[in-house]
C-alpha cells in the first residue's frame, strides 16, 4: 500500500524542479516592457481627469494663496463647522483664513472634514497613495464623512509602481505599516445592488492640487 501523501508528492516535484531547472521555453517574451497604453497628457491632467471618473472632486491650486481662497470657500459653501486636522502646516493654513480647526482627540469623534496629506498622486488610476507614517496616522482617511486632501503637482506618478519606489526611496527599510490606496470615495453596492456612498469611509473626497513644478 502506498502511504506517500499528496502532500509529499507534491514537494518531491518541487523539489525535482528545483534541482533540473530547464531553459527558458519562451526566452523570446519581453517581461519588462510596460503593459499599458502610454500617457499621453501630462501627469497633472492625466490625473485629475481619472480621479473626476471614480467621483473624486478635484480642485486646482496655482499656488498656495490660492489654496487657502479654495478651501475657505468650499467650507463656507457647505457650512461646515466640525474641521479636524494634525497637521501642522495644514492648520496654519486654516488659521490664516479665519477657519476654527480642532485637533484634540475628545473632537475626533464629531468630526465632519477631515483633512489631510498623501504620500503619493497616481495619474494612471487617479488614485491617492497614503500611510501610517503620516501625521494623520491610518484613521483620518477612512472616519471623516468628508475627506479633503492637499498634495502638490510634484507628488503625482505615472502608476503604482512609480509611487512604490518612491516609498522605498523615502522610508528605506522602514516602511510604514500601512501603505494604502484610495481611489474615490467610499461605495457598496452590496445592499440589494443599491449603490450607498460613505459606507465604509468619506462619501465626499476632495483633492486639492498644489502647482509646485
């Protein structure tokens, strides 16, 4: 009786395999050749052109002042009174416009904005690159009904392999512990096919572009 389990059979041809390697049947294949289509706008364009088709808002900011005059009235507009934000610079910028910030963590809970940085812009997807390591830290990006975030031109990559050489060149070998993507805000079509927005995160996500090139 053979008493040699699957499992056994299945490492012996490993093993096999890894002792008598055979060439190359398909030597010819090109696998580092790109397997999408070139970009032809510019990276910014690109951008914001993916990232308004997954329902993202995408603002355009020539320059910093311009920055403060667009998140002013996006508040105002909206009449939200409830802003959280850690980051430092970010909350000078709120200051400047005469916009109330609250940052202690008893206002963490009733929050209605919450604003933030990225780690990277991917025009390709029009998707947002984030992680821990960032002030906000891993909850700022999925609690706040209404996300807002503030990247400059030079942060945005042709595709996610871009922005993850750019991690690896940031951080070396301490990578954050969460490195995520964010591409619009979010939706569940998982009730009866019923598209909800906001189920597990912001309903609304905002990027507001910097150009800093």
């Amino acid at each position: 009786m053979d008493e040699t389990t699957s499992r056994e059979k299945v490492l012996k041809k490993v093993r096999n395999a890894l002792i008598s390697k055979n060439e190359n049947p398909y030597s010819s294949i090109d696998i580092d050749s790109s397997v999408y289509v070139k970009i032809e706008d510019t990276l910014d364009i690109t951008f914001a052109q993916e990232f308004t088709k997954v329902s993202g808002k995408f603002v355009y900011c020539e320059n910093e002042s311009e920055l403060k005059e667009n998140i002013a009235t996006l508040i105002s507009e909206n009449e939200w009174s409830n802003i959280f934000c850690i980051e430092p610079e970010i909350k000078k910028v709120l200051v400047d416009k005469g916009i109330t910030c609250k940052s202690d963590e008893d206002d963490f809970l009733s929050m209605e904005v919450g604003i933030t940085y990225c780690e990277f812009l991917i025009a390709r997807i029009g998707s947002i690159m984030i992680s821990s390591k960032q002030i906000s830290g891993r909850r700022m990006n999925v609690f706040p009904e209404h996300h807002i975030v503030i990247a400059n031109s030079s942060q945005i990559v042709p595709d996610i392999k871009d922005a993850l050489l750019g991690m690896k060149e940031r951080y070396g070998k301490g990578l954050p512990s969460l490195v995520s993507v964010i591409t619009g805000p979010s939706r569940t079509a998982d009730i009866e096919k019923t598209l909800v927005m906001g189920a597990h995160g912001p309903k609304e996500l905002y990027l507001f572009l910097i150009d800093n090139e």
